[in-house]
C-alpha cells in the first residue's frame, strides 16, 4: 500500500471525533509500519493528534491567512 501524505503535506481535516471538520495542519510523522496513520500538528493544537489517512485531505492552495505571511 502506498502513503497519500509525506511529512510536511499541508491537509485539512475531515468529520472525525479527533478535531473539527476543516481544521487545517501539517503532516508531523508517517508510522513506520502502518500505512494509513498519521501524527498531525493541527493549528492552534498543542500537539500533535494520530489521524487516519481517510479523514484528511490533501490542502494544495494554503489557507488565506497562510498566504499573507
């Protein structure tokens, strides 16, 4: 099986019980024996949170307030 994010990929969350629908973060790490895993620094978290690969999408314009700076 082969990953979808790479450690740095911006994504944005989908409906999950983990963070709010369309919270955008930073892929922080890929889990080394499982595919579908990954730890996330969410925006305005303080840490990073365990995501499936199916609730997250891949965010290819940053979001507005990205841009500014």
């Amino acid at each position: 099986m082969k990953r979808v994010f790479k450690v740095g990929d911006r994504v944005r969350a989908r409906p999950s019980s983990s963070v709010p629908a369309g919270t955008f973060g930073r892929v922080f790490m890929c889990l080394v024996n499982i595919v579908d895993l990954y730890f996330v620094q969410f925006d305005g978290e303080t840490g990073p949170t365990l995501m499936r690969e199916d609730n997250l999408e891949l965010v290819t314009d940053p979001p507005a307030d990205e841009e500014a700076s």
